[in-house]
C-alpha cells in the first residue's frame, strides 16, 4: 500500500513503469547506453536513444551495430519492438525518464573534465517536464549529482523529490564479457531524496535482476570510484612485482598463476603495459581531485597511478635494450604493435596503452605498423592521430619486423606462427609460458 502523502507526480510515474507504458530515454548509445536500450527494450519499454552522433542514430535506425560484441540481430529486435533513436534533443520530453551515459574524462592537467555531462543536461534542461526520473550514470566524482544536475534542474522552477526525480546509479559494463548481461549485472542507485530513490529503484527493477540502493547519490558516486581504483591499486602492484621480478630474472606470470591456486586470500590480478578503458585509468583522478577540497591528500591511489601511467615507458624501455642486445635502436627499427584495443576481443580504444606505446615509439624514430583484427582501421581519437589500418600476420610480414610487441592478448592471433617467424617478440601480456630465444618478457 502506498504511502497517501506521495507526490501525484511519483505516483504516475511508478505506476507507468510497473506497467511498462513509460518511455525509457537513454542520453549516449555508446558502449554503456547501447547494452542499457536493449536491456529496457527486452522487458518491453518503448526506449529512445539520443545521441549527437547522427551517423550512430542513422545505424541503429537502421538496425545496425558498430559494437563488435553487441550483434546486430539485437538491434534490429529491439527496433521491433519500438526502439528508436534520434539526435534532436527536444525530443527528451517524450520519456518518462531519461538516463545519462556521456564520457567522463580527464582534461590536460588530468582533471575531471564534465563537460559532456554538462553540455548534456544543458541540452537537455528547456525540455525535461514534471514526472520524469533523470538519471546520471557516468563515473564522476562524490557531489556530481547534488552539486552540478540539481542546481540545473531546479533552475528550471522544479522541486526534485517532488515534481521530478534525480539518482545517481553507476553503470558497470565489462565490453566483450560473455558471462554478464545488463540485465544481471547488480545495479547501485542512490537517490537525491526518499521519493527520488524509490523512482530510482522503480526504473531499474523494471530492467535488471537485483538493485541495490544506497543512502545517498554521494554514497553511490563513491561506490563507483571505490569498484575501479580497487582494480587500479591492485593492477598498480603486480605491475610493480613485474618490475622486481625481471630484476630478479623471475617470470611474474609463473608466480601469479601460483599464487592463484591458493583457495582463500588472494585475488589474481595481472600486469601489463598500462591500463587501458574508460573507467580505470580515469577514476583514481576524480577521487584524488575532489580528496583536496577535504584536505586528503590521496598517496596510497596516487602511488598506484604513477606506477600504471609509468608502464609504457617501462616497456619501450625493455623494447630498447632487447633490440640494443641484437645491435640495434629504436630509431630506425620496424616494430609490429600486435593488438591496440585496451583488453582483448573487443574493438574499444577507450585510454589503450598501446597506443601510448606507439606514439612512445614513433616520438623514437620507430616505423610503426599494427595488427588488430578487431580495428580494422585505426579510429578518430581525441588525442591521437595515425593514419594507419591493421596489417595481416603472414610468415614474410612478421619477418620483416626488427620487433613484434605483444600488446593486448587477442585470442584470434596465432601465436606460435609468431613465435616462429618473428625475429623478437616482446611479451606484455604473458602469453608465452616458455624460455624461448626470441621472446622478452615485459
């Protein structure tokens, strides 16, 4: 029995979601927002999509993906089943509630950057009505949503908790991982008021198995950032057990998978030549900046972060004095990146450290060339510019390398054909198990 001192406004917008008739709109359809639509779109909402990109918007229009694990025959269902997306935002009035999936970098002094949220509820705010539920789930720092969207919305004449509702629920997508859906993915959410979180909680019940509330949207901002720097802080430190263990002539990755058969107390996490995606590079920075207002300084986060941003460095490092042994220098020399995406099977560039390496290398007077099957094509980046696409693995091909630097651990690469023909290989991701002449470890 609901509680008869409950917003009118509450109450319609409960009962349109318990009974599916309330248009769910998601703000950015990449790869956070996409997975979201057809989630919702799957448990019978009419979704509809906004996104500035009119090309995505035309794609998906016409029933196609451009994610590679996302197939298109999802699209094309969804679309049957009312899906649509546009790129006019004055459209936002439409949904009953309107859920936010924009970028949240870092600028140059590697400082939150909120713009895309900003430019986002901005375009969005002559057009949000009394009765929607808005939603902000790009990673941010702890404050966000009371601080930055609640002014904004409020500005409009609006009493959230009252006339429309604001949360705070954090995505938490893994691009390419078979063994979770949206849908069973548990979802935090924190609301602005009592009213706003139990319209939270009613929007995401409707579409995922288990949500999970929080006290507040600060409470869930945290919950975030704490998820993603436990992954930077542990990654920080086998990176750096990497580091002693070469010294030590130690394979890290031997001791890793036996440390891993320990049955209690211990969590393997693995190294490699930086962190790559759009959350764990990025989080640490929003928590180390807001920290400051507090008068915390952050050493422990920080810490990890210098040793993961050093990767890179430490690999071109090892890149030189393994061709230094055979008479050689980077300037000059040939190297093949062997996959650019930041984890393997998937086409997601987000913050790859392997392009770091090869703008590293390139600064060094390396010619570079790539293999990626999952970029075909090296991709528009904000910070990044080759004009380069993916090269086949033939015998010749690999040959003709001075290095072939194994970057990200794509299961579609055959790798004994690289051992075979490369003249050196060098290994981050510790594909290869054996002591073999051509391959060093990095």
């Amino acid at each position: 029995m609901r509680d008869e001192n409950i917003s009118p406004h509450l109450e319609q917008l409960l009962d349109k979601l318990q009974d599916r008739t309330a248009v769910i709109g998601i703000v950015g359809l990449g790869y956070v927002g996409l997975p979201l639509t057809l989630c919702y779109a799957a448990q019978g909402f009419k979704v509809l999509g906004i996104d500035i990109d009119t090309d995505k918007v035309e794609r998906l229009n016409r029933g196609e993906s451009y994610i590679k694990h996302i197939d298109a025959n999802a699209i094309c269902s969804a679309r049957e089943l009312g899906f649509e997306a546009t790129a006019d935002f004055t459209r936002a009035g439409e949904a009953d509630a309107l859920i936010i999936c924009v970028p949240t970098p870092l600028n140059a002094f590697r400082e939150p950057d909120l713009s895309y949220v900003l430019g986002t509820v901005s375009a969005l705010l002559p057009y949000v009505r009394e009765g929607q539920v808005v939603s902000l789930e790009s990673t941010t720092y702890p404050g966000t949503t009371e601080e930055e969207l609640r002014p904004r919305l409020e500005s409009r004449g609006f009493t959230v908790g009252r006339d429309l509702f604001l949360v705070f629920s954090p995505e938490r997508e893994d691009p390419g991982n078979p063994h979770f859906q949206t849908r069973t993915i548990p979802k935090v959410c924190g609301g602005s008021t009592p009213a706003c979180l139990e319209a939270g909680l009613a929007l995401y019940r409707a579409a995922v198995d288990r949500v999970v509330p929080v006290s507040s949207t600060r409470a869930a901002e945290l919950t975030k950032l704490l998820e993603n720097i436990h992954r930077a802080v542990n990654i920080g430190l086998v990176n750096e057990m990497k580091i002693i263990a070469d010294r030590m002539g130690i394979d890290i990755h031997e001791v890793i998978r036996a440390a891993a058969t320990k049955p209690f107390g211990f969590t393997p996490y693995y190294p490699g030549p930086g962190l790559g995606g759009h959350c764990i590079p990025i989080d640490p920075f929003y928590l180390t900046w807001k920290a400051r207002e507090y008068g915390v300084h952050t050493r422990f986060i920080e810490l990890a972060g210098e040793i993961n941003s050093d990767m890179p460095h430490w690999v071109i490092g090892k890149v030189a004095d393994a061709l230094n042994e055979r008479g050689r220098s980077i300037m000059g020399s040939r190297v093949l990146v062997l996959g650019i995406a930041y984890k393997k099977d998937v086409e997601d560039m987000r913050e790859s450290p392997s392009v770091a390496l090869m703008e590293i290398l390139r600064r060094k007077g390396a010619t570079v060339d790539y293999s990626d099957p999952h970029v075909p094509v090296f991709p528009r980046m904000r910070e990044h510019r080759f004009e380069l696409s993916s090269v086949p693995l033939t015998p010749n091909l690999i040959a003709s390398y001075d290095v072939v630097l194994l970057a990200t651990a794509h299961s579609a690469f055959d790798y004994e054909l690289v051992r075979q023909y490369a003249n050196l290989i060098v290994d981050t991701r510790g594909v290869y198990t054996e002591r073999l002449p051509n391959v060093v470890k990095a």
